[in-house]
C-alpha cells in the first residue's frame, strides 16, 4: 500500500513555464503554489534573458528545495557561450553585461537537466522531435523543437513542455504547453497535474518591444 502511495505521489507535479527575468511573476506563482505543498515542482527551462530579472530570478529559484529545473535554449545559448570563452576576464566580463552573476551561472551548469520523467509525464523544454523516436531524442530535441500537434505516435505519456508561446495554456490529447508569453506582454502559467488546474500572474509587460524602440531611438 505505502508503495502505491508513493507512486502516486510523485506524480503530484506543478510544471511552470518560461520564466523570462520576470520575478514578480514568480513570486505570483509561487505563493500561489503554497495551496499544493504535496506537488513538487517543474520548471521548465528560460529562466534569463528578456525581463530584467534575470539573476533574481536565478537566485529566486536556488531557494527551492527538491524542485526540478530543466534547461532551455536561452540558457543553453548562456552555457555555450561561456563555455567557449577561453580566459576568465572574458567570462567574467560576458556574465556581467548579462547581469548574471558567476554564483547564479556555476548554479545553473550544476542543476539542469534536459528531461524530467514519471510514470505518465514527460517534461522537456521544448517537446519533443516528431520525426525521432524517444529513444533517438537528445538534448537539442528537448531544448529546440517546434509545435506539434500531439505526441500520440510516440508515446501514451502526456508530455508538458514550454518554448513556443501561446495566449492560454494548451491541453491537446496527450500534450500540455504552457508558455503563456511572460515578459512579451503575456503571462506566467503554471498547471497543476493531475487535477489540470492553470494557475497564472498578472499580465507582464512586453520587454521585447522595448528593447526593440530602444535599439530603434539609438539608430535616430
């Protein structure tokens, strides 16, 4: 019995979506959150870049205890480019004009992961590539792949995932997206598995647009 328990326990899951340095959105959501303390929770990757929280939201989410934190293509650029780098001052240097600190960066290369599994749940970035099977997937596959309909063709699990932004999160056959567009004039969902509940913040602003009549107002 107490294993059958457990099992069902851990499948008490709150997948949350693009972060994107909004931190009042996460805080939102994680107060929202405290109503679920038996859920564990799974992020699913884009915590930097866009709002301008970047490093507190990194910092936010260092104080969660048994969370899972996937990686997505915004910090997987982040890894690779600083990984690239040759000498310390550079790196150093790059971190700064990202406004990420060292800490937060070491923090993020130790505690990733590209795929999050339980017995009826996969968890990715991104999805997954329709044209792989499961096994064939790889990293990029979970950090890169586009909309698809559903995975029906490639597994019976349910797979939850962000990256391509939608207006409400999407719950098709065997398929959840919850990027809901968080720091481009959207919101931060979360959904509550297995009840299928969508939680979400106030509405952020569209950092995006800014940035670029910033880039525009430089150019006059």
């Amino acid at each position: 019995e107490n294993w059958i328990e457990q099992t069902m326990n851990t499948e008490k899951i709150i997948a949350i979506g693009d972060i994107h340095g909004c931190l009042d959105a996460l805080n939102e959501i994680l107060e929202m959150v405290k109503s679920y303390p038996e859920h564990r929770l799974v992020f699913l990757g884009d915590y930097i870049d866009r709002g301008p929280f970047s490093d507190g939201v990194l910092s936010r989410l260092r104080e969660l205890e048994d969370a899972i934190f996937l990686c997505g293509n915004h910090e997987l650029w982040l890894i690779q480019a600083v990984d690239r780098m040759k000498n310390k001052k550079e790196k150093i240097k790059y971190l700064k004009d990202k406004k990420i600190s060292e800490g937060n960066f070491q923090w993020l290369k130790d505690n990733l992961q590209f795929i999050y599994q339980t017995e009826n749940y996969i968890f990715t970035h991104s999805g997954l590539n329709k044209q792989k099977s499961l096994e064939e997937q790889n990293d990029n596959d979970y950090t890169f792949s586009k909309y698809e309909s559903d995975y029906l063709n490639l597994t019976s699990k349910v797979v939850v995932y962000g990256h391509s932004s939608l207006p409400e999160v999407l719950i098709e056959n065997n398929k959840i997206q919850v990027d809901t567009g968080c720091a481009v004039g959207g919101y931060l969902s979360a959904i509550i598995l297995p009840e299928k509940i969508v939680i979400r913040s106030k509405q952020t602003e569209n950092y995006l647009k800014a940035s670029v009549q910033d880039i525009i107002k430089n150019f006059k």
